[in-house]
C-alpha cells in the first residue's frame, strides 16, 4: 500500500508542476491531503479511546512536518523547504520504510492515512523543486533547529510521561531499538550522532547535485520567501 501511494502521489505531483494551472491548485491538494490523513488518525484514535496527550498533540517529526509542510507549499518558504529536504522527507521515508502505526478497529483505515501522511510529506519539497526551488546546501541551520526542537520534545516527555519522536522508548521492528540498547543518554547521544551523519550525507549530495546538475523547473518559479 505504501509505495502504491508513493507511486500514485509522487506521479500526480509530477504531473502537477508541469503545468502552471495544475500547479497552481496542487499545494491546496497537498495540504487537504496532509490535514485529513492527520484528522482521520485522531478519529480512529478517539474511536478506541486513545486519544490523550500522548498521542494527541502534534510533536512526532512528521506530525509536526506535515503542520510545516502546509504553510511551506501555501507561502513558499525557502528556510521550511530546507527544513523539509534535509530532515522532514528523509524521516518521512524512514517512517514508510518502518512504519510504526498506531491501533485502530479500522487497521486497513489507519494504515491508509498513515501512510498518506508520510507520502504526501515527501511530495510537498518535490513539488517546490520541481517548481524552481533550489537544492538545499547549508544543513548547519537546520541541525540547529532540530536540536532545539529535540530538547522541546525531551521537556515536555519529561513533564507529561509521554514517548514523543520516541525519545523515552523506541518502537518496535525498527532500527531505533537497537540504537536504544545502550540506554537513555546513550540512545540520546545515538540519535544525535545518526542526525548529524544524515544531514552531513545529505549536505554532500544535494551540493553534488547543485554543483553538477543543471537547474531544471517546470512552467513559472514559485517565489521564494526566505
């Protein structure tokens, strides 16, 4: 089902930016989309009476990616887009390669929104590169960013006794178990190093491909705002 969608959606957005009509309209399909796979999780949530602060407020990555990612298409925004490129879509995919859903009386529902999310979070960067929007280069700001959005996470799991980004317990069949085998500091720290590896490689890459490739849009630049 997951890279049915990312095949479906990844085509449609293809197609979208290619056409300054469709493209035009696409940011409002993105955003709809985005907004409703998150509505329909809570519902399926509250349906089974797990809706509660430790599932209900926007403070997993990608939940809070796919808030991000609305503005960013609505208001193009070069800092969102970055934000976007170097850590909300490499997380999304990491998330549609170890999905890590929550249960529900409707599973094939739940599932379907999930992994819609994660998908369309992947589309909102492609679509704004496809559009003119360069390759990201600087992955400092953003690991700045990330870190201090980390330790918003880690306070209010502290507060609340909630697992947000699975920073108290990792979720199970995916790489962050073992990462947590060296307990709560050591999987903090291994988290960190991962992210800073990550943003690195990707730094690597997108200058490769902006140094080496030439630049490409489809129909009029979006504008930029920084």
């Amino acid at each position: 089902m997951r890279w049915v969608q990312l095949f479906i959606w990844g085509g449609l957005t293809w197609w979208a930016a290619r056409e300054d009509k469709r493209a035009a309209l696409w940011p409002w399909v993105l955003s709809l989309g985005i907004l409703l796979s998150m509505g329909t999780q809570l519902l399926l949530l509250a349906d089974v009476g797990q809706l509660h602060i430790g599932t209900a407020v926007p403070l997993h990555l990608c939940a809070m990616m796919g808030l991000l990612t609305v503005p960013m298409l609505l208001r193009p925004s070069r800092s969102l887009y970055d934000f976007s490129m170097f850590l909300g879509a490499p997380c999304a995919f990491l998330a549609l390669c170890f999905p890590a859903i929550a249960g529900s009386r409707h599973p094939l529902l739940m599932a379907s929104a999930f992994f819609r999310l994660h998908v369309l979070i992947l589309c909102g960067p492609l679509f704004l590169h496809l559009r003119g929007f360069p390759w990201p280069s600087d992955y400092r700001p953003v690991f700045l960013c990330a870190n201090g959005y980390l330790l918003l996470v880690a306070t209010f799991n502290s507060l609340f006794d909630t697992n947000y980004m699975f920073l108290a317990k990792p979720p199970t069949g995916t790489p962050l178990e073992w990462l947590a085998r060296g307990g709560g500091v050591g999987y903090l720290y291994s988290l960190e190093l991962l992210a800073m590896l990550i943003l690195a490689l990707l730094g690597s890459f997108y200058k490769h491909f902006q140094e080496n490739t030439a630049p490409f849009t489809f129909g009029r630049r979006v504008r930029i705002k920084g």
